[in-house]
C-alpha cells in the first residue's frame, strides 16, 4: 500500500513538472509569435508603394534622424536659390522671395527689407538682370542644437553687358520645426542668419 502512494506521488511530481514545462514552453513560444506578429507590422508599417509610369515600386520609410544631414542641406541649399536666384520680373522675384522666407527666420526678412529699401530688386528688373546662385559646399554642425551652418557658393550676376561672378558665404543655425508643411517640407526654420563674405570675384565682358 505504501509503495503505491509513493508511485502515485512520484506519478504525481512528474506530471506536474511535465505541465510547468509545458506552460514555460508554450508561454515562450506565444512571446516570440507576439514578437513576430509586432515586428513584422512595423516593417509592413514602414514600406510605402511608388506608382512611377503605371508600376508600383516599394520604398521603405525611415526615421528623420537618419536623413538629417541630408534634409538639413537641402534645407539650407532651397533657401538660398530663393532668397538670392531671380529673373527679371517682380512677380517672379516676389514668388521666390515668399517661398525663402517661409524656410527662416524674421533675420532673412531684416535682409530682405534691407535691400528692397536701397531699391536692389528694383533695380534687378529695370536693367534686365538675372541671378543664380552656384553651390559649392555646406558645413553642418550636427553635435549641437541649435544645428550651425556656413554655406559657400557663388552668385552670377548677369547683365546685357557683362557677367559678374560674387562670392557667397552665409552663416546662420538650424531649428527643427514639430510639422512639415507644403510651405516647408522639412521642417526647419533657419535662424540668425547673415551673410559673411559677397565680393565680386570676376567680372566677364559678354
């Protein structure tokens, strides 16, 4: 009588180590299915589809962080073929001005005024002016916020007469805005910004 008790208590520990084992496994396994299903929506989450001439493509999102500097340069390159790119024709002039300061600051606008008031963009469309601005290389300050920035580039002035080629240096930070707009769509606003160095470099008769 008592060896049967033992073997039913012995009978008893087993199954019970059996049914803990058995939970720890199958409480494991529905983890990692969770952690499955999870990653695999995040990733279904972060592929958007392209329809480029009638087929579909998929490009995958990511993070802001990861195409900072690559935003913050455009940024900072968009802003200055703005601000300092015209034709000759006031509307255009103004279009490209409006667009420029939706990217900065009230320091672009100080700028802005500045010369309007010394009749500069007057004078653009009166003596049949162009302006381009040529890139040449942005330094960015990342490991500090707000982000400097110094851009380099050339400015083409050119007239019926001659073509004037300006030196282009500005200066300024970078903040990060909370929401992208159609108006700024990578949401920085340039600040403190003024230029440093716009000597004329050459001057070429055409």
């Amino acid at each position: 009588m008592i060896k049967q008790l033992k073997n039913i208590d012995t009978a008893f520990k087993h199954i019970r180590l059996f049914t803990a084992v058995l939970i720890l496994a199958s409480t494991l396994f529905a983890g990692f299915c969770f952690y499955y299903c999870i990653k695999k929506v995040s990733e279904a989450q972060s592929s958007i589809y392209v329809i480029a001439n009638g087929k579909a493509l998929q490009a995958t999102a990511s993070s802001r962080k990861n195409n900072l500097a690559v935003e913050a340069r455009d940024h900072i390159r968009t802003f200055h073929d703005c601000f300092f790119s015209f034709s000759p024709d006031d509307k255009a002039i103004e279009e490209s001005i409006r667009r420029a300061l939706y990217l900065a600051d009230e320091s672009a606008k100080q700028q802005y005024d500045a010369l309007k008031e010394k009749g500069f963009y007057a004078s653009i469309v009166s003596g049949n002016i162009s302006q381009q601005v040529i890139y040449d290389s942005i330094s960015l300050n990342l490991d500090q916020y707000p982000y400097h920035f110094r851009f380099y580039g050339k400015q083409q002035v050119i007239r019926s007469s001659a073509t004037i080629t300006r030196n282009l240096i500005t200066e300024g930070y970078l903040r990060e805005l909370n929401q992208r707009s159609d108006n700024n769509p990578h949401a920085f606003l340039i600040e403190k910004w003024f230029t440093i160095d716009n000597n004329i470099l050459s001057t070429t008769r055409r």
